[in-house]
C-alpha cells in the first residue's frame, strides 16, 4: 500500500479535478488548488517512494 500511495493521490487529485468540472465547481478556487495541491504532493511522494526502494 505505500508503494501505492503516490499514484493513488494523483488519481484522487485528478478525480476531484473531474467532479468539480462535472459539478460545476470550477468556480470554487480552493477545491482546485487543494486538488492541485494533492497531485504534487502525490508527484513527490511517488519519487520519494521510488527512489527509497
């Protein structure tokens, strides 16, 4: 599961991306940039995990 964890924040951060997009939100800001922020954070926990094993 952490080998995993990178990945599943991106796809989380991507999901949200698409529902506000779906649901209309895209007017809110910080349900973008927290999406925004979990995709990085994702990014670099995946490079952090690949790099450590």
């Amino acid at each position: 599961m952490n080998k995993y964890l990178g990945i599943i924040l991106i796809v989380l951060g991507a999901l949200m991306l698409i529902f506000s997009y779906v649901l209309s939100l895209e007017d809110y800001n910080f349900y973008n940039i927290g999406a925004l922020l979990i995709i990085i954070c994702g990014i670099v926990t995946h490079i952090y995990v690949t790099k450590r094993s």
